[in-house]
C-alpha cells in the first residue's frame, strides 16, 4: 500500500542514494542528500566526503546545504526540502535548524548517533523557535542496505548477522521519549563493535 507521507518523498530519495552511491570510490562512508526548493527541484546534491577532502564537516548534508545557498544566493533555505539517506548527526541537524528549512527527510534511523529522533531530537527541540517538519523512513530499508553493504565490504565480505548490541553499547537513560519503535536493521547497530571508538559508521 502506498505511504501517502512517505512515497512522494522517494524520487528525491533515490537521488540521494543515487549519490551516496559515489562516496565509497573516495573510502567515505555512503551517505548521500538532496536539496528541493519549494517546487520540488533539485538545489543541490551532497554526498560524504570526509575522507576525500580531509575534513571533519564534510557530511553530505551540510556540503547540499552549502551548495543549496550558494544555488540561491543565501543562507536562508526557508520552504526547502533537504533529503538524505541516513538520519543527520548534530552536527548536520545543527546545520539545518541554522539553514531555515522546512523540512528534513531521511531514511535510515542512526540509532547511535541519529540527532533526529533516535539518539537527540534537535531538529524538534521545542526549545528551539526553527524546528523543521520530520519525516522518517523514506526508502528505509534500501537505505540501511547500502550502509550495511559498504560496512560489510570494509570488513572484508563477512557477512554479520543480526542480533541483539554489543552489551554496554546502549544505555538506556539514553532513549528519547520521542522514540519510535526501531528499525531492526539500523546501521548504527549492525556496525556496533566495529572500528573505533564505539563503533558508529566512521560518516
Ligand atoms: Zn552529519
């Protein structure tokens, strides 16, 4: 059945996967966004490209955003769309709260590192007077996919089954009133216990 809240969000959305597709030849991490003005065209593009340019910002939402002001001749987004594959962290919910858009649309839930709805819900602090409308899960599961698939292919092709974090990985003071119930398949869990540090995908 057709979400009515969800599928006319999955053209752009494919976009986004469409270039967060390209991230992995520069060893970054498949994250990819989409601007949309107000008629639905397409702004900008971003994708991860924190390996390639060296810099810790370098996240595929703040680098549409960039490019969507830059498109527009400022740095208020105001009635724009920004669509990305993979839940923003907060730096990049941060960044849009900032930009003035009306909306954020992601696929994949960040459960470790998610700042709009898992781990924080910035971009809909009430105590903030910005807070853009949020819709979730657009193409989930294809998004999760291709996290999933790079992080697997970085760990040499084991295949990993799912199951439950690495213990001590979740605490659970940290769960948000606001959160909905989880994707099981979240690419913060099945990267969990690899890599550095606590595990979350390296974006
Ligand atoms: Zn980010």
């Amino acid at each position: 059945m057709t979400d009515p809240v969800r599928a006319p969000w999955e053209a752009p959305m494919r976009l986004a996967l469409e270039e967060a597709a390209r991230a992995p030849l520069t060893g970054d991490v498949p994250v990819g966004a989409v601007v949309l003005a107000e008629d639905g065209a397409v702004l900008a593009t971003g994708r991860n490209e924190r390996e390639l340019t060296g810099d810790p910002t370098g996240h595929a939402e703040v680098l549409a955003l960039r490019r969507a002001a830059a498109a527009r001749g400022s740095w208020r987004l105001t009635g724009c769309t920004l669509v990305v594959t993979l839940e923003p962290c907060t730096m990049c919910a941060g960044a849009l709260v900032l930009s003035r858009v009306d909306r954020v649309v992601y696929g994949a839930r960040d459960e470790k590192a998610g700042a709009a709805g898992s781990l924080w819900d910035v971009v809909r602090d009430r105590r903030l007077n910005h807070r853009p409308e949020v819709i979730q899960g657009v193409l989930e599961a294809e998004c999760a996919r291709q996290l999933t698939a790079f992080f697997r292919d970085a760990r040499g092709g084991a295949a990993e089954t799912l199951g439950p974090r690495t213990p001590g990985s979740q605490d659970p003071g940290r769960q948000t009133p606001g959160s909905q119930s989880a994707c099981p398949q979240t690419p913060g869990q099945r990267a969990a216990g690899q890599g550095p540090g606590n595990g979350l995908p390296e974006r």
